[in-house]
C-alpha cells in the first residue's frame, strides 16, 4: 500500500513539474544562470560612487511593518508568490513559473544590497519614466525593464556596446534621433534616452501586438522574435514561442516579472529604499555657449563628479554648444544659482583657458579647446586614495582649505557632514588625497598661515606675508587691479586724486597685462585692502583670493545687504584677516 501511496505522490509531482514547465520552460536557476548581462549589470552597479555611499533611509524603521529582524531574509511558499502576482495590478499579463520563482530569488535574496540601492535610485528615475510612458499612453509597468537592461546604471555597457539606462546600440539610437558624437551620448541621457525607449517599446508593439513579445524583441530584435514564432508554427504569446527564442531572452520576461513583484512587495521581503546622494530635485538650464564642467563646479561650489552623474551624456565633462543649444541638469538650488552667475561661469571659463594658452580665441570656431584648467581639482580623479587629517586653525575657511588639498569645497563639507558654509577652529577634517601624494598632504597640517599661503603662491597667485616699511612705496612693478588705502588723516582731495590715479593705474595695466586673473592686493598701512571689481566678479570668487575672508565679512565691511550686487569698477573694501 505505501509503494502505491509514494508512485502516486511522485505522479503528482511530475504532472506539477509538467505544468510549470509548460509555462516556464525549464529549470529557472539556468536561465538565470545564462543572464549574463542581468548579472553584470547588478554588480557594475555597485562601482558608482554615489551607489557606494547610500545610506539607510530614516523611514526604514517606519516602513517595516511586518517587525522584522534587520538581517532577517523572509521566504515564502510558491502559492504565495503566485497569489500576490495576480494582485498587481497591471494591463500585461504577469505570470509565475518556475523559471519567474528562480528571479524573485535572485533579487530578493542573492542580490538584497543591489535591489535597496535600485530601490533608492527609482525615486530618482522612476517619475521621469512614468512621465514619459503615460504622456505615450503606455504601461506604467514597462518602467521596470530598465532594472533588467541597465540596474538603473546609466553608464551601463554590454558586451556588445549598448549604453545607457535603455541598453540602446549605436544603429538604434540613431533611428530613434539619440545624439552620439566625440562630446555627447544621448543614450546616456534620462530624459532624452526614456523618450526613444517608449518610441522603441510602441514601434515594437504595434509590429507583434503583445507587450511581452515587445518586450523580448527590445532585447533580441524584432528578426529573432519571428523566427522563435515561425519555428513555434505560429504561436503568438512569449510562453508559447519561449523555447524558440536565444538563451538569454528567455530569462528577460522572467526578470522583469521578479522585478515587478520584488518592488511591489519589497517590505514583504524587508528591502527597502537606500538614500544614494544624487539630488531628487534638479532643474534645467539653456547651455548656448561651449562650456566645461570645472568653472561650474567653482563658481557654484559643487563637485565635477555630481555634474557628471547629473549629465551622463557629456562624455568629456565638455558641453559643445557651439552650433546648437544643450540642456544642463543641475540640483535646483544651484540651476537658479546658474542663471544669477552664468557671466561669471562664462569668465571663468575664458579666462582659464586664456591662462593656458595666451593665443586662445573664443570666437574661433574650429575646434573645441578642452585643457585641463588651472585651479581644477586634480584629486577629485580616479586612483588610489589616502586618507589625511587636517584641524582647522585660526584664520582657516572652507575654499582656503579646499584650494590646498586641491579638492572641491562640495566634497569638502560632504566627507565631513559640513552643512553651512562655516567650520569652527579645532574640527578635525577628514580629506582624501592621491595615495601616493599622502605624505605632502600631512605636511600642511603642521604649517603656519604664512607658510601655507607660500605653498598656494605658486598656482594660485597668493602674496607671502611681509612686515611692511611705513615709508616704502608701492613697487613699481606691481600689477594689481587694486587702489592702495591712504592714512585716515590725508585731506579727502587727496585721497580722491589718489583714488583717480589708481584706477586709471589699473585701466592701463589691465590693458597691457597678458594675464587671465588679477593678481593679489597689496596691504595698506592701515591693514585694509582694497580691491576693484571685475567684469564677471562675485563676492565669492572674491572671497577666494583673501585666505581667512568670507563674503559675510566682505558684506559686512562695505555695508552690502542681502543680495546686492556688485559692480566692475567698484571699490571693495577687504579686511586685514
């Protein structure tokens, strides 16, 4: 009797076995297995730097209503899985099979990190998505097909050099009016790329009339898709046609399917969303004017790495609006911050390139002149890191501090949780620096303000402190924009025709001077400096060429409120620090 009971229970189990398969296809962990690109996606991912830094988010604990363990990893039973797939609500026709259950549990249980950092990443990218498949009437659902293409990367690249968030080939993108030259890969572009993927997506649609077949064809091409139909004798649904189909295609429906449940049901697994430091809110700006990232990252105090993962698809950090416009994504505090210093962007930009070739002609047309610019942030660059402590000292700021580590002010404050634009004597800084310059580095902590101004003197123009002789004159071979102050007791006649003959002093100099920036002041007598204002100025970049000066204090010293502007030719006053 109990021979009988066991043949008849291992019936019913390869009748089971039989019905998954007809719907499956096959042993799921293999066709996982042969997702190659699926695979490598989710472990390039983890190589972004803004994906290796995301946190926790603080409504972790809010959202795991079901009280789990931190570490604790939840299964469930194969009716479960199937039960919540049929409660999604969705136009296509999701399914669940062996082959979708090997899937789940690839991101729900093998890849738990990657899946809360995608989490993260699609509060970013996923309403730029929505957008644009509702504004095309087409399922919301489709956003996830690009965690199957890209893991929400967008500087993935297959093995056979499809790029970007949608995985497009250089031949599709080009149909689909992607922009791909030296400087530019609209592939790369959230907006622009998601845009041609829907266009792609509904082509595909309209030539088979199923989204699943649309959906392998995106992958495969629409050529292998007939020919899976033609050798299925007709059929007309992926399942049907599934054994037809190359090897990696067959797991692409599956993947997204997973997909589609392990972000429906991410708490029931206790995954959820990482905070990744990419700006949620950005803005646009109008780019009508050749530009590099670094005058942007300077005027603005960003990182040029935080410009770049904002604008993937300028491959040289190089925006080559000569003949056309480009748009420019920015976090949107800093877009409005754009339009208010553009001119001064624009100077900075120019001048830098004047200071590393004095020929430079910015109306000539003939070629992008893209130089590594003086003053750039030569650390913020791939390579082994060291890391260095620096304790603030009297008379220190932020850009003094950023301007001799050579690294941006941005990563400054973000690597020491440094939120306004102040830092108190005695903090302690963590700094990373080119692990084979970790040795010059240490050194600046142990160096008096003179010395550390002597040690900016040779690339950033700065003037050694000097004990000054009442009775010496100015040099002669000075060349500063700049008025010396007279003593408070000359009659005001004279200190006007002195004023006078400064700035016509200065108009000459400027004219004659084959320089980008204006040298440093020379100190008065009376320890105050006077600076004169030039075209494309702004307190800040002025602020940048007195270590120990702030633009509150310059604001404070000339009676400046609010956000009163300044200009060329003005008269600032500058403290002695």
């Amino acid at each position: 009797m109990k021979g009988h009971i066991s043949i008849l229970i291992f019936v019913c189990l390869c009748l089971s076995f039989s019905a998954f398969g007809q719907t499956g296809g096959g042993k799921g962990g293999e066709e996982v297995r042969k997702s190659g690109e699926i695979l490598n996606n989710l472990d390039t991912l983890m190589t972004l730097w803004y994906v290796k830094s995301a946190r926790p988010a603080k409504s972790r604990n809010s959202e795991n209503i079901y009280h789990y363990k931190p570490d604790e990893v939840p299964s469930f039973s194969d009716s479960v899985y199937a039960k919540r797939i049929r409660m999604i609500q969705s136009p296509l026709p999701l399914a669940y099979n062996e082959t979708v259950r090997a899937f789940i549990d690839l991101y729900a249980n093998r890849k738990r990190d990657q899946v809360e950092k995608m989490l993260g990443l699609s509060e970013i990218y996923f309403p730029i998505f929505e957008e644009t498949l509702d504004r095309n009437r087409m399922p919301l659902e489709l956003k996830y097909l690009s965690i199957v293409e890209s893991a929400l990367n967008t500087r993935a690249e297959s093995r056979v050099h499809a790029t970007g968030l949608w995985q497009f080939m250089y031949s599709t993108a080009n149909l689909y009016n992607l922009d791909i030259n030296s400087f530019v890969d609209e592939r790369k572009d959230p907006l622009k790329a998601s845009e041609a993927a829907a266009l792609l997506l509904k082509d595909l649609h309209n030539i088979f009339g199923d989204w699943f077949l649309a959906i392998a064809a995106y992958n495969c091409g629409p050529g292998n898709v007939n020919k899976a139909i033609r050798r299925s004798g007709g059929k007309r649904t992926f399942w049907e046609i599934y054994p037809y189909l190359p090897a990696e295609t067959r797991g692409y429906v599956p993947a997204f399917i997973a997909v589609a449940y392990v972000f429906h049901y991410h708490r029931e697994h206790n995954l959820y969303p990482q905070e990744v430091t990419l700006p949620k809110f950005v803005d646009t700006v109008i780019i009508n004017r050749e530009l590099d990232f670094q005058p942007i990252a300077k005027v603005l105090d960003m990182s040029v790495e935080e410009i770049r993962d904002l604008n993937p698809q300028y491959t040289r950090d190089i925006i080559p609006a000569r003949e056309t416009t480009y748009t420019l994504r920015l976090p949107a505090a800093k877009a409005s911050a754009f339009t208010v210093y553009k001119d001064s962007i624009y100077h900075t930009y120019a001048a830098m390139l004047k200071a590393q070739n004095p020929n430079y002609n910015p109306n000539d047309s003939s070629g992008i002149a893209h130089v590594t610019l003086k003053g750039a942030h030569s650390n913020e660059s791939y390579g082994p890191k060291a890391i260095v402590k620096y304790t603030v000292k009297s008379g220190d700021n932020l850009p003094f501090i950023a301007s001799l580590f050579d690294v941006s002010v941005y990563n400054l404050k973000r690597w020491n949780h440094v939120r306004g634009h102040k830092v108190g004597v005695g903090k302690k800084l963590t700094i990373d620096v080119p692990a084979d310059k970790a040795k010059y580095y240490r050194k600046i902590n142990t160096m008096t303000m003179l010395q550390k101004k002597r040690e900016l003197s040779g690339h950033r123009d700065y003037e050694p402190e000097k004990k000054e002789d009442k009775t010496a004159k100015t040099d002669d071979k000075d060349t500063t924009a700049v008025a010396e102050a007279k003593p408070v007791k000359e009659k005001k006649t004279a200190v006007k025709k002195d004023r006078k003959a400064a700035e016509k002093q200065t108009v000459e100099k400027k004219e004659t001077a084959d320089k980008a920036d204006v040298d440093p002041p020379v100190k008065t007598k009376a320890g105050i400096k006077y600076y004169v204002v030039q075209k494309g100025d702004t307190l800040w970049s002025i602020a940048q060429r007195f270590p120990g000066t702030t633009v509150d204090e310059i604001k404070k010293a000339n009676g400046l409120r609010g956000n009163q502007k300044i200009q060329p030719g003005q008269k600032i006053k500058i403290l002695k620090g």
